[in-house]
C-alpha cells in the first residue's frame, strides 16, 4: 500500500506513520504555514496592518485667490501641529513615526475640490483637514469616502453631514445653530422694533438668512422688508429708500463685508444713523470694524471662536506668531487641534489605517489644545459646537456673548 506524503515547511515530507507517531510536528508546521500565510497577506495589503514610517496628513483649502488667507491659515495650523508632534518623537503603537503635511489648492471651486481630493486619496493620506466652503466639502466627501477617508471640515452648511456618508466630520457648529443664533439674538438682544432681512442669494447666505427669519418671527418681531440682492451689489440706491421708508431699525443680513460696509455709507447718507445691523460671519473681517462709524452698532455671530477667548489661546497666539510672523487670521488653531485629536485616535488605536481610525475618531472624546475638546457625534456633527456674537468696537471685534443652544 503506497505511503500518503504530507509537506513539510522545511522542503521535505512526512509520512503519516510519522505524522501520527509525532503530532507535535504537524502542528508546528501548520502553525508556521499560518503564520507565513498571515504575514504575506498583511504586506498584500500595502500596509493594512503594518505601521508606517511617515504618516501623510491631507490639507485642502483655498491656499490662492480672495480665499486665500483663510485656507493658508488653516494649512499653517495643520503645519504647526505637525511640526510640535514630530518634535516631541510621534509614535504609534510603539513605532516613531514622522507626520507628513500633503496640501492641496481646491480654488474654492466644487470641481477642483473634487480633483484635488482624488490626489490626496492617490497620495496616501490617512486623513484630510477640508475644505473651506461647504459646496467644496459636499463635492469633495464622496471621493473621501469610497476610500474610508476622515473628511474633518469647518464647512458649516447642514448638508454636508447628510450626505449618508461615514467619513464627513465637521469642527464647529453648523448653520442651523447659526441662524438660530442671528435671528434670536436680533430679536431679543438688539433694541429694535422694524426688522429687515436680506441675503446675497447664495445657497449659503439664502439658507441662513431664511432660518433667520423664521427665528425673528418667532420672537414676535415684524419683519417690514425681506430681500434678496446678489453677492456682489454695493449699489443700494433702491433698497436705502425702502428701508427708510418702512422705519426699519434692526436690519439682519448674510451680505459681505464690503457690501455691509458700501451700505453703511450710503444710510448714513440718507441720514438712518439709528441702524443696527446683526450679520452672519461673513462681515467677521478684520476690515469690518473699520467701516461701522456713523450708524448705532454692528454684530456678527460666529462658530469660529477665536483664539484669544479660549484659556490656552495666548499660548497658540504666540507659537503661531512665532512660526509664521504674523497673526492668524480665521480657524488656524481649529486645524490645529484637529491634528491632535487624529493623533489621538492614531495612538488609542495603535494604527494609521484610515477606517481603523475614523472609528476611533466617532469614539473619543479628545482633548484638544486650545478649544478645549472636540468630539463628533455619530453623523459626524460636532458636539461641542457653540456660536458667538460679537459687536465690532474700537476698531475690532468685541465678544458679547456664546451658546450651543440658543
């Protein structure tokens, strides 16, 4: 009767008579095939439960055009992270490992967001610090997300976390709580009677204005004028009139900065010195509280925070100061923190895997450097996101008061 052969790990064979008179063998070899097994499999992966040398950080923000600034200061947040974290030797699982920043210019444009997020999934990132606008976020998430990508993003419209997907978190409050807050505080905070609403017809402006409205009215407050304008008009020769005309006293706006400021202008000019104004976060420039001398008050409400009204942000204040030679000028300490918190659930989850560690970031509840902590609910809202309003002041912008309720 012909003896069965069975392999050996080591190149021979084995008979059954000796498989059976020595069991032990066996098993060692099958133990060693699994383990050989396992180990090609996992480098098949290209890492998947491997930790890598350098882990690449993804940052894509308008970093050109009148966007600019804004996206270049939530980069040099990212930067400046990264740069403490690999200082102080970075290691996950045990490993050191050095961060990597990988930036990308979206051009606030929804197509080339897209694009640019396709070459930071192309780049091996394990996850991306964007975008800016929201319409660039909402286009940009489903490239992300086929792919497991933490999308963290200071977009704020809604939909951007309604999108049914995993992987789009967001770092501060959302427009819903916004609006609430613009129009509560302008029905219940400003001494007025006539209110006016106007938006600058964009998904963005219209959208918060309308909640807005809804809010006002809420309160029991009239609203004698609603308009929508565009989101370049500085020529208010019609809507001054009207204003005027309607004893309006409280006028609540998503318009711009330099549109809020060319309208100043002209209702001085028409003598409606009496004129409060409560806009959204589009006027909380640093140019806008140059441009408020004539008429009764300005206030902005905000989801960015800043830096100088958190206990740990004169630290910030100065690193970044330090590093780039000049203030930060939006959500820098934001992207700041943001790094720290996907440090965070890199170490608690001892990897740099993506979707290992957007688990990890839907868990932890993070403390972060400056704000404090941050910690995403399920749908990947923020829950820590609060709102503030801010008078603008000698020349800038006075905190009045915040709420992650109103």
């Amino acid at each position: 009767m012909a003896q069965t052969m069975f392999p050996n790990v080591t190149g021979g064979t084995h008979t059954a008579a000796t498989l059976r008179y020595n069991g032990s063998l066996l098993m060692t070899s099958m133990r060693s095939l699994l383990v050989c097994s396992f180990i090609v499999s996992a480098l098949g992966l290209a890492g998947c439960n491997r930790i890598p040398d350098t882990v690449k950080i993804g940052v894509a923000q308008p970093l050109s055009g009148p966007l600019g600034p804004l996206g270049i200061d939530m980069k040099n947040g990212v930067q400046l992270a990264v740069d403490e974290l690999n200082a102080k030797g970075f290691r996950i699982d045990g490993k050191r490992v050095t961060l990597e920043v990988v930036a990308v210019d979206d051009k606030a444009d929804a197509a080339t967001g897209k694009a640019v997020a396709q070459t930071l999934v192309d780049a091996g990132v394990v996850a991306v610090v964007g975008h800016l606008n929201s319409g660039v976020s909402i286009a940009a998430a489903p490239v992300y997300a086929a792919q497991g990508i933490p999308q963290l993003a200071i977009s704020t419209k809604p939909e951007y976390t309604q999108l049914d997907l995993p992987t789009t978190l967001r770092l501060v409050a959302n427009d819903a709580l916004q609006s609430k807050a613009l129009g509560s505080y302008a029905a219940t905070q400003i001494d007025g009677k006539k209110f006016a609403v106007v938006d600058d017809s964009t998904p963005y402006g219209k959208g918060l204005a309308d909640l807005a409205a809804i809010e006002i009215k809420k309160n029991g407050k009239e609203i004698l004028v609603r308009a929508s304008l565009d989101d370049k008009t500085t020529d208010f020769a019609k809507l001054v009139p009207e204003l005027k005309a309607a004893g309006v006293d409280v006028f609540v706006t998503t318009l711009a900065d330099f549109q809020v400021a060319a309208l100043i202008k002209q209702m001085v000019a028409a003598g409606m010195t009496g004129m409060q104004i409560v806009g959204g976060d589009t006027i909380k420039t640093d140019k806008m509280p140059l441009a408020v001398e004539g008429i009764r008050g300005v206030y902005a409400t905000s989801p960015i925070i800043e830096a100088r009204e958190f206990v740990a942000g004169p630290q910030f204040l100065t690193k970044f100061r330090d590093t780039f030679k000049g203030e930060p000028v939006y959500g820098a300490h934001y992207a700041y923190d943001a790094v720290y918190v996907l440090a965070a659930a890199m170490q608690r989850g001892d990897t740099a895997d993506s979707k290992k560690v957007l688990e990890q970031l839907k868990r932890i509840d993070a403390l972060a450097p400056v704000t404090n902590n941050m910690r995403f609910r399920g749908d990947g809202e923020q829950h820590y996101g609060v709102v503030s309003v801010y008078k603008a002041r000698a020349g800038k912008w006075e905190p009045m008061t915040r709420s992650d309720s109103w």
